[in-house]
C-alpha cells in the first residue's frame, strides 16, 4: 500500500526541500528515464514532460498529513515549496526505501533550475531522436525559452553525468 507514494517521498527526503511544481515534475520525470522506480506516466505539456497521476499523488500525500506544500506569491506568480513533514518522515521508517543510494542523484537534480531541467527532460522525452533532430524540437517546442546551442550541450553534458551516478 502507497508504494508509489512512498517514493516520491523518498525523493523529497533526499532532496531535503524541492522548490516548483515544475521541478518536481522534472525532477521526478529525469529520475525516472534514469532507471529509478518511478511508475508515473507523463505526456509532453507546454513546459516539456507532464504527470498528472504525480500531480493527484502529490494532493494524496499532502492531504495526509505526509508532505507540506507551502504557497508562496512571488512576482506575478505563485510558487510552492515541498518538503516531507515528521509525520512523513515516521511513515518512511517504517519502509526500506525503494531509492536506495540514489540521494547523490536527488541532490544533484535538485540543485538546477527548473529551466535547465525542463531542458533536459525535453531531451530525454525525444531521446529516440538524433541530437540535430532533438536541437530543432528544442529550437521549436521552447522557441519561448530560447536556449542557446551552449544550453543544449551543457544539457547533454549534464546527462552523461547523471547516467554515470548508477
């Protein structure tokens, strides 16, 4: 029961504290086409790699009791921050966790900006594609982003790294 969940709560322990919706969504997503048991299925939205089933999880934990969602306004926009409450923290003792020896990899999505990672998580959504093919998805499906040729290596860079924390 709450496997699922139990994960991403998991994730927000060894994250400590993930700032954004959409980083989270990134986060989770990233983690996931890394091999990490993550079983949400995502389909491509206007900010890259959606999960609404993550989304409704994520509702489910904060009704709990288990995860704390704060809402902040910030220029314009509201923002939320998520962390695991002790009641989330006591219900994950209870269980071996499911990420084991993946807080490095955690740590390390965390620590980018939500605009990297939705970069990122583009290019792995289009990972079947050659690197041009998936240049010019970029250019096109983020053209509002616009980031640059030296984003996107630095986003491939950033990837074979990842993949060699397994």
């Amino acid at each position: 029961m709450l496997v699922e969940h139990a994960k991403l709560m998991t994730l927000l322990k060894d994250a400590g504290e993930i700032v954004g919706r959409k980083k989270l969504q990134k986060i989770v997503y990233i983690s996931k086409k890394l091999d990490l048991p993550f079983q949400e299925k995502y389909n491509f939205h206007m900010f890259g790699p959606y999960s609404e089933e993550l989304t409704l999880r994520m509702e489910e934990l904060c009704d709990l009791g288990f995860v704390s969602e704060i809402k902040e306004q910030k220029a314009g926009y509201y923002q939320y921050r998520y962390c695991l409450t002790e009641d989330g923290q006591a219900f994950l003792s209870k269980y071996p966790s499911a990420l084991a020896k993946k807080e490095q990899l955690i740590q390390l999505l965390n620590e980018e900006s939500s605009k990297f990672l939705e970069l990122v998580s583009t290019i792995l959504y289009f990972d079947e594609l050659s690197v041009e093919e998936v240049t010019e998805k970029v250019h096109t499906l983020k053209k509002k982003q616009n980031y640059s040729e030296e984003d996107i290596q630095a986003a491939y860079q950033f990837i074979q790294k990842v993949q060699h924390l397994h």
